[in-house]
C-alpha cells in the first residue's frame, strides 16, 4: 500500500495541505521551511499503532499539543491529519484524526475516522464516548482489542519507516546502549547483524558492488563480531601494498557509512521510507545518480514499489531528468505558515521544463530566501 493523499491543518509549520503523492516525492525548501515536520507527519501516525506508543506518547514525543498546533492557527484551533491510503491506483483506506487538548492541556480526540472502499467503518465521537470521555485520550487505531476491522491499515502505519543515520553515532563505542531500530544509526550495526545471515550477506554484497563504485579503492565488505561479540563492519582497502588494509566502522569516512544507511534502509523493509537530505557528506558524482540508484531499487520489488519521501537541497539530486513534476512538492514560507505546492500546478513550471530546465534550475530559485545575497555582505 501506499499513501495516495495527505491534508492537514494546523499540523506544525503548515495551516492547511491537500496535495496528492507519488511513489516518489521530493520535498525542496529553504531552511525552517517544514520539509522535516511534513516527514514528520508519517512518524506520528506510525507512532499512534507502535507497540509502547500511542496517541498520548506521539503527542508528548512532540511537546504536546500546542508546539504540534500551527503558530498562525486562530479561531480553528484542532489538529488535522487525513491520509487517503490505496494500491496502485486504487484508494482502499482513509484514515481522519482530529485533536486537541482538553483544560489541563492532555491531547483529547476531536474526531477519528476510518473508511474502507468508500464506506465508512468508524466514526467518533460515538455513544461509549460520550458517556466516557476519558476514552478520547486513545484512539482505536493503537488498541488491538479495538483495530481487528481496520487492522491492515494499522499495520501500514506501522511499516512506515525514518532513516537520517549520524556516522558519529555509528562509530561511537556505547552507540547501541538502550537504543533500538534508532533512524539515526545507533545499533546500526546491531540491525545489520540481527537480519538473516543469507539475506545480510545478499545486502551487503550488493551494497559492497556499490560502493566499489563510489569508493574505488574499496574492495571487499563484511560484518564481523569482536570478542565481546559486539558487531563491527569491516571494509578492504587497496593501497600500495598487494594485500591492501582492513579497517574498521571507526576508519570509515562520514560518506561511506552515509552510503551505506541510505543503501540499506532502501533494502530494508517494505512500508514507505521517509530520508532527509541523503546528498549529506557525498560527493556530487554521486548525488547526481541517487534518484536513478533509488528508482532501479523501487523496481526491483516482485510488489508494488515501495513509496519515498526525501527532502534535499541539492541541485545535483534534482538535475536528475527522470524526476516529473507531480513528484516534486515546493515548500515557501509565508507569515500564514508554509505553503505546499505541487510542482505540476505551478505556474509556468511546466513551459519552463519544456524549454529545457532540469527540475534544480526550476525548484530551487523558487525556494530560495528572496534576501540570502545579503549574506555575502557580512560585517558590511
């Protein structure tokens, strides 16, 4: 499944979004633009259906309420987030979530509902609510006891999946100490060992083919275990001498293991994949063939492709040809909060494109602050 829809209102930097999504979607904006709260928005239904999560932990993750709700909110207070989920063309699921918080600032439900095929299957507030409101603090999306009619979507939810992995993390000793499938890499190597010896070492031989690409001087990967049994990636470095040099995760550059995370999560798992920036510590050669590298990794798949989400500011990654409009999404700062287009209904966006601009030389400008020359003139 994926998500074939999203609107918002009041969700963080965003008043109000209605936009359609495509397999893939590239987020393009300036800095405090809201790329990393639209990703966000996944997370959050991912972490009402978590096991330990839920609508009051998701909410508190965040701040609560009021650092959730849009800062130019007014009369319309309440939070809202409603996804249309389907299979390729199809819409099979739809899922509205609508909150607040009550007089002592808990996160209480204003309304959730569920259609399925068109019909609507939940719908509250109902009776049980009404004569118990504490029942609004959860939704039915996170109790199995409650869920079994719309678990499928639920389990969609949960498959959702965040990688942003730190190389500082990955190198550091304690990394993996109370840390768990953690989006920024600390037990990283705790996820690589934990996978099927088959299936690890069919990923990593692949990602190992890649890297000797990007890093010719690589000439062999592998995972190995120290003493303590603490898992260590271990890379085969050509140099002047025949046999070449072993080095370990701590020896490896911030672009290697950058490479690496984006090339496993890609491999891992089936649900849609949120990455902020993945051009980060790589060299434009290689940025400028990541949406080709993901698009032949989508393709592979015996199913539907899997959905993904990347943020980016680089116009490398946006040179690519093969990237339509209807997957670009452009954020703008306004006074009112982020605006959210679709590049394909922009103005002049599509006779630009026709005369011959990459999606860079079109996005980018747009999204670029109307004042950053003045950074040039510092001190002046």
């Amino acid at each position: 499944m994926q998500f074939k829809r999203i609107q918002l209102e009041n969700w963080r930097n965003f008043s109000r979004v209605d936009v359609a999504l495509q397999t893939r979607t590239f987020l393009v904006g300036a800095n405090a633009s809201g790329k990393s709260n639209f990703l966000d928005v996944f997370r959050f239904l991912r972490d009402l259906v978590l096991p330990g999560g839920g609508f009051q932990e998701a909410v508190a993750r965040r701040g609560g309420v009021s650092s959730i709700r849009n800062l130019a909110a007014r009369n319309q207070t309440n939070v809202i987030i409603q996804v249309d989920v389907g299979e390729s063309e199809e819409t099979t699921w739809g899922y509205r979530i609508v909150f607040n918080q009550d007089n002592i600032s808990r996160p209480t439900l204003r309304e959730e509902k569920i259609w399925h095929d068109g019909a609507l299957i939940l719908n509250r507030p109902n009776i049980e609510d009404q004569s118990d409101v504490a029942r609004l603090t959860q939704t039915y999306l996170e109790q199995t006891f409650a869920n079994r009619e719309f678990r499928d979507i639920a389990d969609f939810f949960q498959s959702v999946r965040y990688s942003h992995l730190v190389p500082q993390l990955v190198r550091d000793p304690e990394r993996s100490l109370g840390r768990q499938a953690d989006p920024y890499g600390g037990d990283f190597l705790e996820q690589i060992a934990g996978v099927a010896k088959r299936t690890q070492e069919a990923r990593l031989r692949r990602i190992s083919n890649a890297l000797k690409i990007a890093i010719p001087q690589l000439s062999e990967l592998k995972l190995d275990r120290d003493k303590k049994g603490t898992p260590h990636l271990r890379g085969k470095y050509t140099h002047w001498r025949s046999q070449g040099a072993w080095q370990t995760e701590n020896e490896f550059s911030d672009g290697t293991l950058r490479l690496m995370g984006l090339l496993w999560s890609l491999q891992d798992g089936t649900g849609p994949l949120l990455l902020e920036e993945p051009e980060l510590s790589l060299h434009p050669g290689v940025v400028r063939h990541l949406p080709q590298m993901i698009r032949a990794i989508q393709r592979e798949r015996k199913v539907a492709p899997r959905q993904i989400f990347l943020s980016t500011h680089s116009s490398e990654l946006l040179s690519d040809s093969g990237i339509a409009l209807d997957e670009v999404l452009l954020l703008k700062n306004t006074n009112e909060g982020t605006e959210l287009s679709l590049g394909a209904e922009i103005p002049d966006v599509r006779q630009e494109l026709d005369a011959g601009f990459t999606i860079a030389e079109i996005a980018l400008p747009r999204t670029t602050p109307p004042d950053a020359y003045q950074l040039s003139s510092w001190g002046e």
